[in-house]
C-alpha cells in the first residue's frame, strides 16, 4: 500500500489532547504545538506532510448531550 503524500488532521477535542489541570484532565489547545514537537524527537518515524485544523475551543466530550432529532 502507498503512503499518503497529504494528511489533514482535524482536532475537536477529547481525549487525545486532554491536559492536566487543576480540576483534573480538560481540553487543551495547542495540540498541534505538541504533536509537531513529539514527531521532531522521532526522526526515524517519518511522516507525510500534514496541515492541522483545531476546534476553538476544543471540545470537552464530557459535557455533550446525546441530542435526539
């Protein structure tokens, strides 16, 4: 199978980019910061080129409502 040569990551919150607070984990921006910086430390991993789109403010799944139509 062939790589991608382009990926769009798509970050709206939960768990993934949760950070310690003082009420415990929550939502964080800057989730692209992070993960830009984790990929530098692993050059051997080489990655495809990739854009990033967050959510402002990221969404804490904690607090959604399952909504009936």
């Amino acid at each position: 199978m062939n790589s991608p040569q382009k990926l769009l990551v798509l970050y709206t919150g939960g768990t993934i980019g949760m950070q310690m607070s003082e009420a415990g984990l929550a939502p964080a921006s800057g989730f692209e910061a992070r993960l830009r910086a984790e990929q530098a430390l692993h050059p051997e991993r080489p990655a495809p080129a990739w854009q990033f789109r967050e959510l402002s403010p990221p969404i804490d799944s904690r607090s959604e409502e399952r909504r009936v139509g």
